[in-house]
C-alpha cells in the first residue's frame, strides 16, 4: 500500500464527507492505494455515525472510536500502530489542510527519501494575536532547544512521515507538537519541510486554547531531558549534584578557614553558613535522584532497545542448548 492518511477529529461531523471525497479525488487522480483512518476522539456530536456511513460506501476509509476524550497524541498513536502504507500522511479534518499537497509529500518521502517533511502554513488564516504571534514564538523556542533549525511549522498537522518513523515512535501526553523532535532523538535525522496551503476553518471551531503553549513549553523540556538523559540519567543529576554540593563545600570550608584563622564568631547564624549548608542537602539530594533514575533505567524492560537501520553480514546467534540429564 503506497499511503495511509490518518485524521485525528473531535467533533468534526460536518467536515468529514467533504475531506474523506476530497483525498479520494486526489487519491484516484494519481493512482495510489491508500487507507484513510480516522481517530473519533470521544465526540459527542455525529461524528462516529458519519464515519460509519462513509466507511460503508468507500473500503478504503476505516475508524477507530474513543470511549472518551484522550488527546490529540493518543489519537495519533492510535492510527499509527493501524497504518499498513509506506508512507504515512497527517492531517488534520477541519478541511484547515488540504489533501492536494499529499502527492508531493508522498513524492518527498519515497523518492528523495526523507524520513519526515513536516508542513509549513506560510499563510495562517488564523487570529494574529491568540494563534499567529505565540505560534512564532513557541517554533523559535523549539528549534533552539531541539536543534531542529530547518521547520518554522513544528506543530502543523499536515506532515509526512516514512512507515519505519511512526512504527517506532510512541506519541502520548501532548507530544504531538514534538513528533519531529521524537524521530530526531529516534535516530531520523532527515526531516525536512514544505510550504503547504493553510485554508480558512470552513465549519465549526478550533478545539484548543491558549494553554497549549504553556503545556507545550513544558513538554518540549521534557522530551529534551528524556532524549538527552534517558538512558544515563546520572550524567544529569550528577553533575547538577556535584555543582551544588562543591558551592555548598567550598562555603562551609571558606567559613571554617575564618573562624580557625581569623577568630571570626557568629558563624553559625550569618546567612552564608545557611546557604552552604542548603547548597550541600541539595547536592546530595541531587547525587540521590541521580543513583534512584539509574536503578530505574537500569531494570526498565526497554533499557537496552535500540533501532538498527542496517546489518551486514550477520548470522544468527546459535540456540543454546539444555544439559541433558544422565542418570
């Protein structure tokens, strides 16, 4: 199967007939075999009836129906692990993206063989205050701390990814704005970018509201200590630990040294003797989350899952075998 289009919706009962038709025109129009998956993200309007009937007049089109509302990022984890096609396209269903761009995507990824091309809405049709500015704000932030410098766009739906990128990846929380930093820390390093058509919303409203990017900058620090630190979480709280307690160390000794030599009194209660002594209890604080995330990451069922692109001259290793008993 050349591509799998998975949409993520929330209540979006009158968008679906005309997105579903709309990539089926440019689906047929280039020949390609294709499934259309659509995530009903606990709507509470007829969005799952919709996605019944157009299921029933197109094959290609198949659902996936919440119990209740999960998010976007398990919407989207949902529809990857169903997806069967080479390419794999998002896009959002409130017809804000438009199907016409999935050829050259799908051209990108299998021809000049980038791993991920993520869409850039050049034009918003957004509200500049509320969508636009913090929008521009929270990429530029994003790729100073992911080193991502090539994407303006890090959260646009519409992007396409190779099979092997969403079957390796686990989108949870709020992690879809960070899909591209995720395959980066996975080892997909070749991500690039198109400029995509942004249409105005034609029905209904946008589900999501200026929280997002304060949710969003929180994420982001935390799926950069996870892809920096995962696997060697000490490095991290060593270091801050050490830092500390040397500061706290070096306090205390300098303290000690006046009271020794210079007959200083009142150590004890100047605010200097506090803050070495605070800057020491952290530290070692510090040095303990440091021991406690390496006994965790250590006995963790995934410690030692790494993804291998390609093997040479491998052969199997042999089967062990029992000693048999001899009576």
């Amino acid at each position: 199967m050349n591509i799998s289009v998975v949409v993520p919706l929330l209540n979006e009962e009158e968008s679906l007939p005309e997105l579903t038709a709309w990539i089926k025109r440019v689906m047929d129009a280039h020949s390609f075999s294709y499934e259309i998956i659509l995530i009903d993200d606990g709507s509470t309007d007829g969005s799952w009836q919709v996605i019944e009937t157009l299921s029933a007049e197109n094959e290609h089109i198949k659902g996936i129906k919440f119990r209740r509302n999960y998010g976007k990022s398990a919407a989207l984890n949902e529809g990857f692990k169903a997806t069967k096609g080479d390419v794999v396209i998002t896009m959002d269903a409130d017809l804000q993206d438009s199907p016409d761009e999935i050829p050259e995507l799908y051209r990108m990824v299998s021809e000049e063989g980038y791993d991920l091309v993520s869409g850039w809405k050049k034009k918003r049709h957004d509200p500049v205050f509320t969508k636009n500015i913090p929008s521009k704000l929270f990429n530029a932030v994003t790729r100073r701390m992911s080193g991502i410098h090539n994407l303006h766009d890090f959260n646009c739906g519409l992007k396409a990814y190779d099979k092997s990128v969403v079957k390796n990846i686990e989108v949870y929380g709020e992690m879809h704005r960070f899909i591209p930093v995720m395959a980066k820390w996975a080892g997909f390093t070749k991500i690039g970018e198109k400029p995509v058509q942004h249409q105005a919303r034609k029905y209904g409203t946008s589900k999501f509201g200026m929280s997002r990017f304060i949710n969003g900058f929180l994420d982001l620090l935390s799926i950069t200590f996870v892809g920096r630190f995962g696997k060697k979480p000490m490095h991290f709280f060593g270091t801050m630990g050490m830092v500390f307690f040397l500061i706290g160390f070096g306090i205390l000794l300098y303290l000690s040294f006046a009271k020794l030599y210079f007959n200083e009194y009142a150590i004890a209660t100047r605010p200097l003797f506090f803050l070495g002594i605070l800057a020491v209890i952290i530290g070692t604080q510090l040095f303990l989350a440091g021991f406690l995330a390496e006994l965790i990451s250590r006995n963790a069922p995934n410690r030692n899952h790494y993804l291998i692109e390609k093997k040479i001259n491998q052969t199997p290793p042999p089967q062990s075998h029992k000693l048999e008993k001899h009576r």
